[in-house]
C-alpha cells in the first residue's frame, strides 16, 4: 500500500477496498464486521442509549494518548454517564489528502486497543478522503443498554447530596495545550474509559442521582449546567479540588483556571450524603479512580447557581465557560 493517503482512497473502488483491508477490517475484525452489509444487525435490550461525537483533536496524538483511543473514550463515557452499558460503536473517518498511512494505522490499532478496554464492539464504519493537508477527523455513534429500573439524569439530583469527583482536573486540556506550545513537562492526557468506576458505584448498591463526564468547559461548566437543569445550588470547595502540582504549575505559568479545563477520563457523580463515602470508597478501587474525593455539595440557597468555596473563606459565583477555552481539545 501507498505511504500517504490520496484521493483515490476515497473512490469506493479498489484502493478504497485495500485501505479498508489492510488498515480497518484487521484491527475492527468481528462476527459483525467481517459481513461487511450495508448496516449491522445486532442484538438489542428494553431501554438503549444513543449517543454521537465528532473528534478534531490537533494534534492527533499527544502525551498519553491519540485521536483514536479518544474517541472510544469520549463516546462510552457518554452512555455510561447515563447508566448505560455501552455495548455498540460506530466510526466515519474522515481523511484528507497527504495522511501518512502509518499514522492512520496507529491511530486505528490504538481505538481497537481501547475499545476491547472499553468491552464495546466496533459494528460499522465509514471512510471518505478529502482535499486537504492530511488531517484526520472521526464522528462516532455509541449505542449502550440501560438497566431495568436505572435512572440516572440532572432531574434526580437534590438538596443534600453530595458531588464527587473521581480525580484530578485539567490533564487533558494541559497536554493538549503543552503540547502544541512546546512547553516541556511530563503532563499526560487522562483520556480513559470510565467503565470500571460506573461499575464499582452500582455494584456498591449507590443510588447514583446523576454523572457527568468532566469534558470541555471543565468541571464549572459541568456543575452549572447541572444546577441550572435541577434547579439546585452546588457549593465547591476549593480546598478540596484535586489538581496534580504539575497541572497547578502550569496554570500557573499561564493563568488558566483548572474549573475550566477539560479532562477526558473523568467524572462528576451526585450522590445522597448518606452514601458520599462509600462512592467515593468505590470509585478509588477502581482503574482511573484512585484519586477521587468529596468536591462538594448540593444545597437550596439560590437555585440555578453554582458557588466556590474559595481557602481564604470567600463565595464565588461561577458561570459556565465563556468564550472559546481551548479549540480543537477533543
Ligand atoms: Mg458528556
């Protein structure tokens, strides 16, 4: 096969079929796949989830991770943020002109790699080449089962619950932004499924009111979408904000504020005080849970807002991100 991709790749003839061959129907290969139809058949449940995402991540691979592994990432936390089982993934690629061809292969392997991690099965995929300088883009469709009785959702939180947070903010924006800056450090993304700490909360029997993947916007963004959509309060506190001495010195140095940074392997949860300790007790025994604590807390003072508790005793009033934070970060 060619080095780079050319537009020839997307004919829907046969270099389409050797670049559907040699790099996606190897790595993809399943029961489903392999059939290669026009749409896959698959075996379904009562309540399903859907969800769907585009990933222009630049550059496409960065310190802990790649375009690929992102975007399995992004698509299941997604469903399981709902508590759902994510078990189907669509993928369309879109290539441009001038991709290196071991780039895409890399890439691919890597979304496998995460989505045997994830226990999702790739059932369908698209490829188009396009003019352009060998950039890459991936939209994706996840689809998940939501257990009998399982309600997860912004209407369920309530006054006296508690908001955890499963680990330290703003890794990925800070690789991201490293990254392309140039700035020496050993920041890495934290892109990673969320699967096992879901599973670690129900198996613990916690009434989960409601989840949220800490993605772009950063968690402020999150909490005050969450507020607003409950018509609650939620009180952070700064003092108990998880973020590493590396992510610290580097907001630091640029004056960035880690409530709005995005992360790609986090989560918020609410859940009712009673159970706070024990959430937090379970999403620490599980991969990508170690450094989760009490953020914070639910309360009726001003529906619709959300505050910070700020070391030296003040009150800030947060509002979801303004502006553009970081393009092109997932
Ligand atoms: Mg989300």
């Amino acid at each position: 096969m060619e080095e780079r991709i050319t537009m020839v790749h997307g004919s829907g003839g046969a270099a389409t079929s050797e670049l559907i061959d040699a790099i996606f129907a190897k790595e993809f290969a399943s029961d489903t796949l392999d059939k290669m139809e026009d749409s896959a058949v698959v075996e379904g449940a009562g309540r399903i989830a859907v969800t769907t995402d585009s990933f222009v991540v630049t550059p496409v691979t960065f310190p802990g991770g790649d375009i690929g592994r992102l975007c399995i990432c992004g698509t299941v936390n997604d469903l399981l943020m709902r508590g759902a089982k994510p078990k189907y993934i669509t993928c369309g690629f879109i290539l441009q002109e001038g991709l290196e061809v071991s780039k895409l292969k890399e890439i691919v392997h890597s979304m496998a790699e995460c989505a045997k991690e994830a226990g999702v099965e790739i059932v369908a995929g698209d490829t188009k080449v396009v003019s352009g300088n060998g950039e890459l883009f991936i939209n994706t469709a996840g689809v998940g089962f939501v257990p009998k009785d399982r309600e997860v959702s912004a209407e369920r939180v309530c006054v006296t619950d508690t908001v955890i947070v499963s680990g330290n903010l703003g890794d990925h924006h800070a690789a991201i932004l490293g990254t392309r800056m140039g700035i020496a450090n050993h920041i890495q993304s934290d892109n990673a499924p969320l699967g096992e700490i879901v599973d670690a909360l129900f198996q613990a029997q916690i009434d989960v009111h409601a989840m949220r993947d800490i993605t772009r916007g950063g968690l402020a963004t999150v909490l005050k979408e969450l507020a607003k959509a409950s018509h609650t309060t939620i009180e952070l506190e700064e003092e108990k904000l998880p973020v590493t001495p590396q992510v610290k010195d580097f907001c630091g140095l640029l004056g960035l504020d880690p409530l709005y940074m995005g992360n790609e392997g986090k989560l918020v949860a609410i859940v009712p005080a009673s159970q706070a300790e024990e959430a937090v007790l379970a999403i620490k025994s599980a991969k990508y849970g170690q450094d989760a604590c009490i953020a914070g807390y639910v309360t009726d003072k001003e529906p619709g807002k959300l505050y910070l508790k700020t070391r030296i005793g003040g009150l800030r009033n947060l509002e979801v991100l303004q502006g553009e934070g970081l393009p092109r970060i997932c």
